[in-house]
C-alpha cells in the first residue's frame, strides 16, 4: 500500500532554499466550529468556504452568530490579522489572507493556519497555497466518498519550499507587480470583448431586421423559399 505521506524528492527545492512542512512553518494549524452555530440577524460574522470565494468577502451576505457562542469558539479557533483561511471541505485548495481587524468565526469547512512570522510571509505562503505543487498535494491527500475532504494532518504534511525572509518579499514584490499588469490587461481585454459584443449584437440585430424586411413579406418570397 502506498505511504499517503509524500517524499522529500517530490517537492523541488531551488539552491538555497529549504523544503518545510506547514506544521513547521505555522504556530497553529486547526479549523472552524464543528456543528453549525445558532444563526442571529445581527451578530458576529461566521465565515464558510463560500465567503471566501470572491475577492472581497461580502460582509452583508455572511452567516452571523451571537457573540457567546463566538467566544466560546475563539478559544480554540481566533483568526487575527495575518492569518490564511483555507478551505479543506467540499471545495478544497482555497485561501485567504486575514487582511481585516474585525472579528469573526469560521465554520469547520475552514482551516485556519497562523504563519510564524520569522520563517515565512503570509502573502508568500497563500501564493504557494494557490500553486500547482500545493494542489497536486491536496488533491493527493484529500479523502473523496461523495464530498472532498482535507484532513487538519494532511494540511500540515503538506511541503512547502522556504527561501529566506528577504527572498520571500523580492518574490511576492515581483508577483504584486506582475499580477497588477495582468489586471489591467484583463480589464481592457474585458473591455474590448464587450465592446465587440456590442458591434456583434447591432449588425446581428440589424442584418436579420433586413432580411425580415426584404423577405418575409408573404408577397415577397423568393422562388426557392417555402412559406
């Protein structure tokens, strides 16, 4: 039976650099509450892994809970500022950066995982997360009858490769930047998309408004059409 546990030898590490467990580089690895809450209107934010789908988490679209119940669940489980949620129960693999003050509780869907400051960037450690090589993990660790699930162990198996701090933020510098150029891209291919769309739709619009006119008079049907 194959070991479910991947080898060093299947994590490319660049000269320098060093290959880490998740559980080495975080202080804390666990997940969200374990039975569903009592849900309020007014209350504080309760997180699933379909909040954190977007960008921008939708505050007025988030479950809420009374605050007892959250700080009942804080002892175990308190997302801070700099921590990534990531999602390990139905769909699995995605993350988000803690970039808000408020508080909140996350569901058991979540994981939340602390990054010890010393060793790794929060921002470099989501942009692994998001990586092809951290997929390929999850989805060789993930357990599937009917739901995908990602154990709180696999997640911390999951290896990861660690440059130095400074490595750590030339990289996630050059990506912002990357990835800033990429946006604005998209928004002016978006644009011309749309625009074409618009040019598409009128001549189509106008084209068949022609043909109705010049054709589908009853009175008016070329010899090889059929009324």
């Amino acid at each position: 039976k194959r070991d479910s546990k991947m080898s060093q030898e299947e994590i490319v590490v660049p000269k320098g650099w060093e290959s880490k467990k998740l559980s080495e580089i975080c202080s804390k690895i666990t997940d969200g509450a374990h039975k569903t809450p009592t849900y309020v209107t007014d209350g504080i934010p309760f997180l699933r892994v379909k909040d954190i789908h977007l960008d921008q988490i939708n505050w007025n679209n988030t479950k809420r809970i009374p605050k007892q119940e959250h700080d009942e669940l804080i002892k175990r489980c308190k997302p801070e500022k700099g921590d990534i949620l990531y999602s390990k129960n139905g769909t699995i693999g995605l993350s988000k950066i803690v970039d808000w003050e408020n508080e909140f509780s996350i569901f058991v869907s979540l994981a939340l995982l602390k990054p010890k400051k010393e060793l790794v960037e929060s921002k470099f450690l989501k942009m692994f997360l998001d990586s092809t090589q951290a997929l390929s993990q999850t989805k060789k660790r993930s357990k599937s009858v009917t739901v995908t699930n990602l154990h709180l162990e696999e997640i911390r198996e999951m290896l990861m490769p660690i440059p130095s701090i400074p490595t750590q933020k030339q990289i996630v510098a050059k990506l912002d930047h990357i990835l800033g150029e990429l946006e604005v891209k998209k928004e002016k291919i978006i644009s011309i998309i749309e625009q074409n769309k618009q040019r598409i739709d009128f001549f189509e619009k106008n084209f068949f408004s022609q043909i109705m006119k010049k054709y589908l008079q009853i009175d008016n049907v070329p010899e090889t059409w059929t009324v």
